[in-house]
C-alpha cells in the first residue's frame, strides 16, 4: 500500500495518552500504538466501547497531545490543529444558531475565506449531500440523519486531505446509516483524501474499508490488521451478500470478540 | 413550514380539528374569566372591607382611592412634576443601570469563563463582593454621586452586574465541548471560538438573567430614589409615605409594577426574535 519514499498520511509511533482522572489518579487511554494510514486509503478501526478509539483520533487531529509518543501527518509532526485534517464528531457538532448554510460555510470563513466564494462553495457541497433545499433551515429542523449530511458537508468543504470520522452514523437508524455509508464512499472517491472512521459496526467496517484495524481492551493499542480486498466501487447492501464479506467478518469477529468479552468481564468488577 | 400543504380536507378531519379548535379556545377563555374574577373579587374584597371599617381605611386604603390618585397624578401631575416625567426619570435611572450592569457582567464574566487565569486571580474577590448585601450600599452611593440619577444609577448597577455575571461565566464555562472542538478543527482561532462559539452558546444563559436583572435595576433606581432624590418613582412613594398618605403609596406601587411588567413583555420580544434558531419550547402536538 505504502509507496516507498512517500510519507505516509498518518503515522503513530508509540503512542501513548494518559488522562488524569478526578480523583488524581492516571488513566491510560491509549498505550504504545503504532498505526501507519497511507495516502488515499480507507482505515476503519473497530475495538470494544471506551477502548481508547476517539482519543486515538484526538491524538491525529491535533486536539490533544500523545503523553508519549509520536503522531505524524504527512511526515509533519503534529503540534496544534492540522488545517489539513477533517473531524466529522459521535455527537451532533453543527453550530444550533447558524442555519444550514451558515454551518457550511462556517470552515472556510474562519479560515479567512471571502463569503461569496465560500457560499458558492457551500452550496455546492450542500447540492452534493442532498440538502440544498434546506439551507435555510436550523439543525433542530432537521432529522438526524439530515444533520449528519449538514456535517460532512461542513467537513468536506474545507477539503480535508485527511478525514477523521467518529461513529458518525451511530446515531441513525439502519436504513439511514446504510445510505449514508453509500454517500459517504461517494463523496470520498473523488477526494483522494485518507480516511479514518471508527466504528462499532464491523458490517459498517468492512463494506467501507480497505483495512480494518482491531483495537485492544483499552488501553487500546493495534491488536491485528486485516485488509479487506472487496473490489470497488462498493456499495453497503450489495458487498453484505459476498462470501468473502462473511468470510473476512468471521475472521475479524473472532479477533474482536475476544477484546470485548475482556471489556465486559472487567466492567462487571468496576463501572466501564 | 412552506413544505406542509394541508391534504385535502375531509368532512372528518375539518370537524375534528374544529371541535379541537373551539375546546381549546374555550378553555383559554375559561382561564382569562377566572383570572378576571380573582382580580375583581380582591379589590372588590378590599374596597367593602375598606368602606366597613373592617380594615382601616386610613393604613390599608381602598382601591377606588388609589385610582383616584393614579387619577389625579395623571391629570394634574405630581408635587415633583408630571406623573410621565417620574416616570421617565425612573426608567431612565433603571435602563441605565441596566444596561451598564449587564454589559459589565457580559464581558466580565465571558472573559473569565474563557480565561482561566483571570478566573483564578478574580475568583475570591468576585465571591466576597457578591457576599456584601448590596442594597446597603445605596446610601453610600447617594453621598458619593449626590441625589442625581448617578447614585440611582450606580445602586441599579452593582445589584444587575452580579447575576448577569454569574450566568455568563456559568454559560461561557458550559459551552458544549464538541462544538468548540468542532469549531478548532474547521479553523477557528481563540478569538473567534470567543465570539462564534461560546458567546451565542451562552446567549440562553445570559437571557435568563436579563430578566431577573432588569426587575433588579429597577429595584435599584426605586430605593435610591426613596433614600434621597429630586425626581422619580421612588420619591413619590417616599413622599406619598411622609404625608401618611397610603393611598400614594399604593398608586406608586401599581404604576412600578404596570411599568416592569410591560418592559418584561419587551424582553420577552426580543427574546424570541433572537432565539429563532431554538426549538419552540411549547411543541403544538407534533
Ligand atoms: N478527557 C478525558 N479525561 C479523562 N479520561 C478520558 C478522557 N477522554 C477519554 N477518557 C477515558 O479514556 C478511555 C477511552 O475513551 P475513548 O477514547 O472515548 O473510548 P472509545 O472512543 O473507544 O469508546 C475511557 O475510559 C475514557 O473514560
Ligand atoms: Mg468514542
């Protein structure tokens, strides 16, 4: 996957981040993780709940410090925000006071961006998401699923080179969730940017990846890699029904499995 | 809302939604009504009690002597001047106030719910100020800035600056973690995380205090007028009390509480008009 010579999009080595509790004890979230993404790839990462999964995001996206460690983007060691990085949240993130509009071009006015230009590309990506009747709506007129799209939106038009994706489908029914996976792949192919998308849904994880990293009990760190080689373009409700779909997602549910039956025996000594 | 065309009515559905209509309004009716009769049973009350000597007239007054002096103020004006222009002088005192205490507290408490430093340094102070019962600085403001509307001024201000304080802190310490974090990631400096982010997030923290507070300015422009002024509200209600006049006192009371309760209801305007983006508490059964 990784051309010789070429940086690598994302590079960790040796990660490590610990957080302090309120009580004043040390937390280790994540531990000694080392994870290479190369450039236009798909990675998924799949571990048990609180594991340590989206404060590996944090540590790529800037928005917090490895303890230890380091965390590479294209070669470039990272200190601060990356404007080259994309975070698409678990949780709602689109701004409730702006309109729909607004929170799209939110990115590329705070990035200095004139507002004509940065409307038009607003609008644009809005069109390609399939909202662009509604840009004049708030978030709370809008589905869940219609908020999720206000949010790639948002994150595409600031044309991410890497593109950080938190269970940003974990909230939508299943119907949605499979749509939004198609347009996600979508949307993705034209960009040549490096994806990591966590997630809890390892179906979700193989239709979309080329590979699927699973992750430790937490303090998580790499336990096995493996590389799904479904042909592309994919779509979720067909690449489901390929045998080699069932045969990969045996296989990474027999490693998985075991991490998270280690997660839910420790949750019964002490809250998880 | 331009999406919902209604679907052809039927019969049943044109009934039903009018016998909902019509309950609905009955009933809104049925509250006025019985919001109307408790006001004229209590006044009614007072004014027979009054007339039979069963409370004394001369303490308690009776309402058709309050009317009569709201009556008299407004046709012949007051010993100070017209009834508008004390009325005018308090509102002027109190908006004043107002909006010195709420812009004070706004960007203080802002600051120090963004600014960590600042809040550890100013903290303790902050508390210990809050601590003071600050009514009984009136007096001390009337010495310092005379009986002008400075010292009613000051008295509005230090009693609003407080909980529109506390409630900005409290809204700027709150903001929704995600949205700053989103917000960092989309390219937003400190400076506009500051003015994009946390200052709107906090807007529904701050309106909540925007109405206590204004009903505190006036409390402030009230009492300092009481302690020592030339013109206002205050004074009359300290006047009407000199000449044991309780009729007075009472008039000055129901024209303070016309008056709050009407710039609430412009409060509550505006707040609506600025929190558009909300969703409407009152959900008409969707
Ligand atoms: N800011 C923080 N302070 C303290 N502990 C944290 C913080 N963020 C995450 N943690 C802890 O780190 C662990 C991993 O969290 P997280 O990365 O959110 O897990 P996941 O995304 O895999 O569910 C959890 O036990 C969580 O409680
Ligand atoms: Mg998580």
């Amino acid at each position: 996957m990784n051309l010789p010579g070429a940086a690598p999009a994302i590079e960790l080595t040796g990660a490590t981040k610990r957080f302090r509790t309120p009580s004043g004890t040390l937390h280790t979230a994540v531990r000694d993780l080392d994870l290479t993404v190369a450039p236009s790839e798909f990675v998924a990462v799949v571990g048990p709940t609180g594991c340590g999964k989206s404060t590996t995001l944090t540590l790529v996206s800037g928005l917090e410090e490895p303890t230890e460690g380091e965390v590479r983007v294209y070669g470039e060691h990272v200190a601060g925000i990356n404007p080259n990085v994309g975070f698409v949240f678990q949780q709602d993130a689109v701004f409730p006071w702006r309109t729909v509009l607004s929170n799209v071009t939110a990115g590329p006015r705070f990035r200095g961006v004139p507002a004509a230009e940065a409307r038009e590309k607003a609008r644009d990506w809005l069109a390609r998401v399939g909202l662009a009747a509604f840009e004049d709506r708030y978030p709370h007129q809008l589905s869940g699923g219609m908020r999720k799209r206000v949010a790639l939106a948002q994150t595409f038009v600031n044309d991410p080179r890497i593109l950080l994706m938190d269970e940003p489908f974990s909230a939508l029914d299943v119907q949605t969730r499979a749509l939004m996976s198609d347009q996600l792949l979508d949307l993705w192919a034209g960009t040549g940017s490096s994806v990591v998308f966590v997630t809890h849904d390892l179906d979700e994880a193989i239709a979309l990846a080329d590979r699927v990293v699973v992750m430790t009990a937490g303090p998580a760190t790499v336990k096995e890699i493996f590389t799904v080689d479904l042909p592309r373009p994919r779509t979720v409700e067909a690449v489901r029904l390929e045998p080699r779909f069932v045969e990969l997602y045996r296989e990474i549910w027999a490693s998985l499995g075991e991490e998270v039956r280690i997660t839910r025996e420790r949750g019964a000594g002490h809250a998880a | 809302m331009p999406l919902e065309t209604a679907p052809a009515p039927t019969p049943a559905t044109v009934t039903r939604t009018e016998v909902r209509e019509r309950a609905a309004r009955n009933r809104r009716l049925r509250v006025l009504g019985a919001r109307a009769g408790v006001l004229v049973a209590f006044l009614g009350l007072w004014e027979i009690c009054a007339r039979q000597k069963i409370i004394d007239p001369f303490n308690f007054s009776q309402p058709s002597r309050i009317w009569d002096q709201i009556w008299q103020w407004t046709t012949h004006g007051t010993a100070q001047g017209s009834l508008g222009e004390q009325i005018g002088y308090t509102l002027y005192e109190a908006l004043t106030g107002w909006v010195l205490g709420v812009v004070g507290g706004v960007l203080l408490g802002i600051a120090l719910g963004r600014i960590r430093f600042l809040a550890d340094v100013f903290g303790p102070y902050i508390k210990v100020l809050n601590a003071i019962p600050r009514i009984v600085l009136a007096p001390i403001f009337l010495i310092w800035f005379g009986l002008g509307p400075a010292s009613k001024v000051a008295s509005a201000v230090v009693l609003v600056f407080f909980p529109v304080f506390f409630n900005a802190f409290q809204g700027a310490r709150e903001v929704d973690r995600n949205l700053v974090a989103n917000a960092r990631i989309l390219g937003a400096g400190n400076r506009k995380v500051t003015l994009q982010v946390v200052i709107p997030a906090a807007t529904s923290w701050i309106f909540t205090s925007l109405h206590v507070s204004f009903g505190f300015a006036l409390i402030g422009a009230i009492v300092g007028e009481y302690i020592g002024a030339t013109k206002g509200l205050g004074l009359m209600v300290a006047a009407a009390q000199g000449t044991f006049n309780a009729a007075g006192v009472y008039a000055a009371m129901t024209i303070l509480a016309v008056v709050a309760l009407l710039t609430e209801g412009l409060l509550t305007f505006a707040e609506k008009r600025l929190f558009r983006w909300k969703p409407a508490d009152s959900g008409d059964g969707r």
